[in-house]
C-alpha cells in the first residue's frame, strides 16, 4: 500500500512539473 501510495503521489509531482513547466512556456 505504501508503494502504491509513493506512485501516486510521485504521478502528481509529474503532473505538476509539467504544469510549471508549461507555464514557463507560455510566459517566454
């Protein structure tokens, strides 16, 4: 359950890094 648990936060750390990562994008 822990591992499952990490995946799913790391899978949210993805999400927002892509995120931010946009935003620097669009704000060039």
């Amino acid at each position: 359950v822990d591992m499952n648990y990490d995946s799913e936060q790391i899978d949210q750390n993805d999400e927002d890094v892509d995120l931010a990562k946009e935003r620097e994008l669009l704000a060039t």
